[in-house]
C-alpha cells in the first residue's frame, strides 16, 4: 500500500517545528517512503565532496537536507500556513486539493 502526504512537489511550505520554525520555501523534493522532503534554503548542511567533473578541487558544498513531513505545512494564496481537504470539483469533477482555512482550491 503506497503512503500519502499533504504535500508534492512545488507546494510552498512553512516550517512549524524544529530550528528552522517560521521560515517558508519551496518543495524541491518529496521523499514518499520516508515521509521526508527537501525545501529550498531550509535545513542547510555542508556536504564534503571528492573531486569530480562539476568540482575539479573537491571540498565543502552546502545543500539543502531533507526534514519530516510533519514538521510542514502547506501556504495559502494568502501566505498564511493552512490544513488541506480534499473534495471534487464541480466542474472538472475531479478530486482537488483545498485549503481549509480559506476554503480556496490549492493548485
């Protein structure tokens, strides 16, 4: 049986726990089976490399780590960080993602 999340890749995030508490950013990665994702300028870690084609010298590179995917919470349109339902649209009569806060489909 496969595992859900509340959020996919794109989705801005605002972090509710943990170091980095309060900051916003972009989904970049959705880690399904661990129930771990990777978001843009959050959770840095530095990362010692070989040398290599991209870095002939080797050395530190700082990149983004993963963090749980209870620690994030889905933004609004209106910026605000929200729970989110799903339902059928009305029109398309397909399942969409909206936000319970504001009542406003999340694409």
């Amino acid at each position: 049986m496969r595992k859900k999340l509340h959020i996919k890749k794109g989705d801005n995030v605002m972090v509710i726990s943990g170091n980095y508490k309060g900051q916003q950013g972009k989904v970049l990665f959705v880690d399904v089976e661990k129930s771990r994702a990777i978001v843009e300028g959050i959770n840095m870690v530095s990362k010692h490399t070989k040398p290599n084609a991209e870095n002939p010298k080797g050395g530190i590179v700082q990149k983004e780590g993963t963090i749980h995917a209870s620690n994030l919470k889905l933004v609004d349109g209106s910026g605000k960080p929200t729970r989110i339902g799903k339902r059928l649209d009305d029109k398309t009569n397909k399942s969409v993602r909206y936000s319970k806060k504001t009542g406003e489909v999340i694409k």
